[in-house]
C-alpha cells in the first residue's frame, strides 16, 4: 500500500491529486490492472469529476453546503458533524482501471480529494493490483 500525504489549506477544498496517483503507478511499473484509491478519514472523502472549470467543485461545495450545513442542531460534541455527513455522502474510496501504465480517466475526469474538516494534514491510501497476464 502507498501513502500520499495532502495538506488541506480551507475548511473545504477539493484537491486534484490525479498526477501523485499516476505518479505512483508509473514508479511501480504497473502497466496494467487497477488501483483503490482510499481516504481512511471520517471528515474527507475522494471522487472523481470534472478537472477542466474550476467552478464544478465550487458548485458541489455550494449543493453540499446548502443540503448539509455546517451548523445544523447536530448532536455530534466536536462540532463536525456537517463534514461528517458529507463525507459519508461523497464515499471513502474509488476503483480506477490501469492501462498502457496509465489511469483510465475520461477527458475531463480527475480524482479529487475532497476535504470537509479542514485544514488539516491527511493521507490518502493507494492500493495498486496488477494484472499478472498483462504486463509486459
Ligand atoms: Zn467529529
């Protein structure tokens, strides 16, 4: 398992690490197969969606923001339910096909970090499974 550590720099902000994954995958050789991208945090989530205008993660804040409040009558002590909520809601991991060495995006797709809690200092986890029929 490789671990790539992101700083979060807001309360809520979506960070495009699609280029730290494919890092890790070309250093590891893997030309085909698939990895499990994991956030193994209760305030953070990870999705894929549009890289190419910068307004689309705006816009998910804004729905998220507007579904889930930060401040809500939550019972929840530290806070933070809010981005407990939304972290639920966004999902802990995702499964991207690797071919040729590369992720499997489409055009504009990218794999955002998705802090709801920050700023902080997180981990993403990356679980790389290669095809041992197709390497090459
Ligand atoms: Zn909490």
């Amino acid at each position: 398992m490789l671990v790539i550590t992101i700083e979060s720099n807001k309360r809520t902000h979506f960070i495009d690490i699609t280029d730290r994954i494919q890092k890790q995958i070309t250093g590891a050789g893997i030309t085909s197969g698939f990895c499990i991208v994991f956030v193994p945090h209760t305030t953070a989530a990870v999705t894929i969606n549009e890289n190419a205008d910068p307004d689309v993660p705006r816009d998910m804040d804004s729905l998220l923001d507007g579904l889930i409040p930060w401040e809500g009558g939550y019972r929840h002590v530290e806070g933070n339910s809010a981005a407990h909520m939304k972290a639920s809601l966004v999902g802990a991991s995702e499964l991207v096909i690797i071919e040729k060495g590369r992720l499997v995006l489409g055009t504009w797709q990218s794999i955002f970090f998705c802090e709801f809690d920050g700023p902080r200092t997180r981990k993403v986890y990356v679980q790389i499974v290669s095809n041992p029929d197709r390497q090459s």
